[in-house]
C-alpha cells in the first residue's frame, strides 16, 4: 500500500536542517502502523512529505510510493487527485483545520464535490452517512466548528479523512489534545473504520503506550531516523534501543508497581537537527553509551525475529 | 494534620444568554491537603478540577463554603490574599506562555522576591531557588531568555520562580501536559524530590491518571464539579469502586504483558456544567445503569433521583449508591 525509500526532508533556511534523515517504510492495506517520537523527531516532516504537503523550503529526497505510484514524482494535478481520495490526513488541532465560518456539512461536502466521488445529488445522503459513522446526528451538519466540543470535531476531522473513501489515512496526534475518554472514543473509531474497510492506518504520536495498544507495528523515531522498529506491543514491552526503553518509561502504566512513585526520565534535551552531535545522535543522553558511540553512527540492524534497532549494543548476538 | 483544606466549595459563574441561569463549575467539594503530601486531583476538561485549584488560590472567591490554610479560613482582602500566596504558589502548564519573553530567567525568578519585599540578598534567594529546580550551576542561567531555554528547562524556571518565596504549598495545573515525553519525567521526580527534601506539599491536577501513579500519595476523580471517588492512589486506581472511575481506568492502555482489560468506553460528552443532571450526576453515562447492574440491585431509581452526599476531604470515599 504504502512503501518509503530513503526519504529525506531537508529544510533551507538559515542553513539546511535535515529533519529527517533516511527512513523506509512499509505499510499493507489493512495494517496499522505507528510512529513515536518527541517533537523535533522528524515524526510530523515525515507525514507531511508522504503526500507532499511541505513548503517548498523543504527538500524531499527518496521514494515515497503509494499503491506502486509514486508520489514524489508526480504532477501536480495527479497530486490533487491522490490527496483525500487515495490518502488523507488527521491533523492534531482540529479547530485550527475546520474553516470557523463554514458550516460542517458544507466542509465535508467539498471534498466530495471537488473529487467526485458521489454524484451531486447524492452529496446530503453521504454527509449524513459520514457523520453517523462517526457517531454524530445528521442535524450537525448545521453546526458551526465552534458550537462543536474538541471531540466533536476531531470526529468531523476523521468524517473528512473517510469522505472519499481512501486507501490510506495518517492521523498525526489526532488524539493527543483529547481526554482519556474521548480519546478511547477517537481510538476506537479509528481502528474499527480502517480494520472495516481495509484502510492503512499511519498513526503518529508521542505516546509510545497509546500505539502500542492501537498498531500492529511501531516504528520509534530520534533525531530524523528510525531507531526501532517491530511489533507494537513487543517494541513497548521488551524495548531494545535505550531510546525506546525511556520513551516506553516515560508513560506509565498504571499498576506496574516499578513506576510507583517512581517518575523516569531522560536527562538532557531532544538535540537540535540542526546541530546534531556526532556519531550515535542519542549518545549525549544515553546511559548505556560507550566510547565507540560518539564517533560511531549505527544504522536499524536485525536485533530478533521481525525487529530492527539502531544501537551498537545490538547487531553482537543478532549480527 | 490539614495544611490547605476545601470545605464545601462551591463556584459558580453565571450563563450568558440564559436568565439566571448558573453553571456550577465546583458544586460542593470537601478536599484536604495534608503537609508533605503530593495530593493528584484528575477529572476530564470541564469537570471543575482548575476552578476547584483557582478556588483554592484564591484566584477567585467561591459563593459556597471555605478555604482554609493552617486552620485559618482565607480572607479575601489584598493584604491577606497576599501573605497567603507566599506560602501557596501556583505553577502553570504551558511555561513558555508563563514566561515574559523580554525578562531574564533571573528576573522571571525574582518577580516574587521583589513583589513580597523580599530585597535582601536577592541573587543569592534567586540561585539558590534555580539550583533546587535543577537548574544547576544557577548562575549559568541568570541571564538567559526564554528562547534560549529548552521546554524542560523553561518549566524548571517556572517552578523556580514559586520555589524563591519558599512555600508551603505548591499548585501545579497540568505541570507535564506540554512537555515533551522524555522531560515529564524529570520535571515529575523534581516535584517528588521536592517533597522529600523540603516536604513541600503539592495539589497537582491533571487529567493524566499515570501522573498520578508516578507521583502522588492521594488522588481525587472529579466529575461535573463534584469530587466522585478519593483515595490512596494505589486503591482507587487498582480498585477503583467508582463507574465513572472504572471507566477511566480501563481505557489506560495495558502494562505490557498484562491480561488486556475490557475498555468501558462511556458515549458522549461529559454533559454541560450549566445544566447538571440530577440525581446522580453521572447517571445518564453509567455503565452500570446501561447493563441493568443497578437496577437488579434496585438502586436505579436512586440512582435517577437522589443526590449523593459530598465526600469528605481525607478519607477514602466513593459517591455511588451502588457502593455503600
């Protein structure tokens, strides 16, 4: 479905930041696939360069395709045709993606119109079928963004994403603002509508706990790259790069008596891509660092059965 | 011991457009901060828990019930509202928005100081107030900006700036929320850290119930302005009594290796402040009156009809006519 080469996203500014630094991917129709990281990760470079949506101060390098296209050579009118109707996007803040002087209705309505999806008269019964799916009364489509609560919307966000019936959808922190419980609403959701309809789900986040309960696979992102890579709840459970192990620290789960009272972290500070240290970027706050680490840059090497890590205490009994 | 108590509180704030129409934002809360304790007040957006914390600020002055610090209920005149909030010092959630952009760390932290006539050895209060926030060697810092700072080290400066006047009490409204994953931790074993060196007490709220397991002694579920169930937080976590709080609990995700729990996943919004629902305020959401529980027990029209009396402050207490 979806399949990432060697993608590169550079920004030029005052000098070039690369952001993300080499990252392949695969996805199946039907699979779920998350992606961690902190801000500054490249997490959110990487979803955007997917349907090219970056500013043109960013430079995209690699092989992006999708469903055997691909997606970085194409023109710009095949561009339009893709977004939405083979792929869409869930962005994080809802109220800042909803146009705040368009009715509801009307929002879903345009992308259906503009990609033609279901003939024109047929657009009111659609909208109301969306909007059921995502468990809202077909009467919201009167309302205004704001007459919404912050779920609401982030349901309509989701309604918009299904409008054209894509093979693949990305939700970038589409839940992280919510409440727990509505997040377990927004979640549900998700995963119920892509596992219904055979949709590709890239989820990215910060919260390695709410992936691993939501995706087949995890993929951990530091400092452009990615770092581990595996089955979610293998990848949280039995982490094997330090990066992932404090990452997978940081959320606790409640009842695991090791993080009672018993806050971890990571010393230190997410590094600047623009100035990123020398070999291993994870090295200045690592606590299983050795010499070899700061000269040293390792790339994802087999660390068990279908799992990959960037660390060189790997690769020694895995080769 | 009670250092900071709420008795009774309630808030309310009138409704725009409807004629004496009230939104009771804390609707009767009784809640005790005990001194040295880390006390977690966690409930979905909307459920008063940064009303009850401004509350206890005295932010804003509640129309029900009192305040009370050191067994003295709070005065609400600017000489006593003051003296108070040397010893009660709030820190917010988005430190980048609680900093001026234009002062030095050093004058962010020394704000304080020089508001409470603090002048006597002001750089010496101000290190020594960086360093305990682990911002060490303090002078380093004193003339940096925010910018300059990462998230993590800005949220230090924050705690550092209620840490100069040396308080009592420290309320922190959502500390971790916008940091990034690998800093809350660090921030949170800074608040632990400040507890066991210099037993600060601290009332933290958050909607982040693996806050609380990571660092506070109690925890108090609040819903629609009412605290529902209060505890050890080992307790009502593990064994949380209440529905609202089992529902809560059973979407965290999974301990790895864990026995996958069945999500109770509530439909719909927590409903309006403005228009509380009566009877058991979380009737209309209760898993156990949608499965038939509570009316084989013969307590659903209980349920739809009789208040529940307000929790006291220190114990362990559930507001549920199931749970008797």
């Amino acid at each position: 479905m979806l399949s990432v080469r060697d993608l590169r996203v550079t920004y030029h500014g005052h000098g070039a930041v690369p952001a993300v630094r080499g990252v392949d991917l695969e996805v199946a129709g039907g699979q779920r696939l998350g992606i961690a990281g902190e801000s500054g990760c490249g997490k959110s470079s990487l979803a955007m360069a997917l349907l090219r949506l970056l500013p043109r101060s960013a430079e995209v390098s690699g092989e992006v395709r999708l469903d055997g296209e691909d997606v970085l050579g194409m023109s710009f009118g095949r561009l339009r045709a893709v977004r939405w109707a083979a792929a869409s996007i869930v962005f994080q803040g809802a109220m800042h993606s909803l146009n705040p002087v368009h009715r509801i209705g009307r929002q879903i309505t345009e992308p259906l119109l503009l990609h033609r999806t279901v003939p024109p008269d047929q657009v009111q019964t659609r909208v109301e079928e969306l909007l059921a799916q995502v468990g809202l009364p077909a009467w919201r489509a009167n309302s205004f963004p704001h007459e919404l609560s912050g779920g609401q919307r982030q349901r309509v966000m989701i309604a918009m994403a299904l409008a054209c019936e894509p093979n693949l959808v990305i939700a970038d922190e589409a839940t992280t603002a919510l409440d727990v419980m509505i997040q377990a609403q927004v979640l549900e959701l998700i995963t119920r509508l892509a596992r219904d309809r055979g949709i590709a789900l890239v989820m990215i986040s910060h919260d390695l706990s709410v992936l691993s309960s939501t995706c087949d696979r995890v993929a951990v992102m530091y400092a452009g790259r990615v770092v581990e890579e595996g089955p979610a709840h293998e990848v949280f459970a039995t982490p094997r790069h330090p990066y992932t192990a404090a990452l997978a620290g940081a959320f606790p789960t409640v009842g695991d008596e090791a993080s009672r009272l018993r806050p971890r972290g990571l010393g230190g500070d997410p590094p600047d891509p623009a100035h990123l240290p020398p070999g291993c970027p994870f090295q200045p706050r690592c606590d299983q660092a050795v010499e070899q680490c700061g000269s040293t840059d390792v790339a994802l090497r087999a660390a068990a059965a279908d799992r990959r890590a960037a660390c060189v205490h790997i690769g020694g009994e895995a080769g | 011991m009670t250092l900071l108590s709420a008795q009774g509180v309630g808030v309310h704030f009138p409704v725009r457009g409807r004629r004496g129409g009230t939104a009771r934002a804390v609707d009767g809360v009784d809640l005790d901060l005990a001194p040295g304790e880390i006390l977690a007040l966690a409930g979905e957006s909307g459920c008063g828990k940064t009303t009850l914390a401004r509350a206890m600020l005295g932010l804003v002055r509640p129309n029900a019930g009192t305040i009370s610090y050191d067994g003295d209920p709070l005065r609400y005149d600017a000489a006593s509202l003051k003296r108070y909030r040397r010893q009660v010092q709030l820190v917010l959630q988005d430190p980048t928005g609680a900093l001026n952009p234009r002062h030095t760390v050093y004058e962010a932290v020394a704000e304080g100081l020089r508001i409470h006539g603090h002048t006597d050895d002001e750089p010496g209060r101000v290190a020594q107030a960086l360093s305990r926030a682990g911002l060490r060697p303090p002078e380093r810092f004193f003339l940096r900006y925010p910018h300059e700072l990462s998230g993590g080290q800005r949220q230090r400066v924050v705690i550092a700036g209620a840490l100069a006047l040396d308080p009592k009490v420290i309320i922190a409204d959502e500390p971790v929320a916008s940091l990034d994953a690998s800093v809350r931790g660090e921030i949170l074993a800074l608040l632990l850290r400040l507890r066991d060196e210099f037993g600060l007490s601290a009332l933290v709220v958050t909607h982040d119930l693996g806050l609380a397991w990571n660092i506070a002694d109690r925890l108090a579920i609040m819903y629609l302005g009412r605290v529902v169930e209060v505890g050890p937080v080992a307790e009502v976590l593990r064994e949380p009594r209440h529905p609202y709080t089992q529902a809560l609990v059973s979407v965290l995700p999974n301990a790895p290796g864990d026995e996958p729990r069945q999500p109770i996943v509530l439909s719909g919004e927590p409903p309006d402040v403005s228009r509380i629902p009566g009877g058991c305020r979380f009737h209309p959401r209760c898993p156990k009156i949608a499965d038939g529980t509570a009316e084989a027990a013969g307590l659903a029209g209980a349920c739809r009809t009789e208040d529940l009396p307000v929790l006291g402050g220190a114990d362990s207490a559930v507001a549920c006519h199931l749970v008797r």
